[in-house]
C-alpha cells in the first residue's frame, strides 16, 4: 500500500517540505527562528523537487552509493 502511495504521489514530496520552509522563513524573520533552519530547509525543499521532477539522475545524486 505504501509503495503504491509513494510511487503515484512521490514527486509530489517536495511541496510537504516547501510548505515547512515557509513556516521557518516566517518564523526567522517575525519571531525567534534560526537562518539555519531556514537554510537546511530551502536544501532540502530543492533536493526534493530534484528527485521527484527527475532532474537529479542515481548518477549525479550524492547520496547514492
């Protein structure tokens, strides 16, 4: 079940993540927030919408062995 979920929905996870960096960039700017949670955040909203848009092929991703 979770295989299929992932496997229709996955190059959608990016936008989960974009939705959370919003909130940390709100959270920096008007309230106590730290820039590198912000930061952290931004990597990974783009890394997610590079895998799941196919930009970043197994061959250029360095995470994969």
């Amino acid at each position: 079940m979770i295989k299929n979920f992932l496997a229709k929905y996955g190059r959608h996870f990016w936008i989960i993540s974009l939705f959370v960096t919003i909130f940390a960039t709100h959270d920096f700017l008007y309230d106590e927030g730290d820039f590198f949670s912000v930061l952290m955040l931004g990597g990974l909203t783009y890394y997610f919408f590079l895998k799941g848009t196919g930009r970043l092929l197994e061959e250029d991703d360095p995470f994969v062995q």
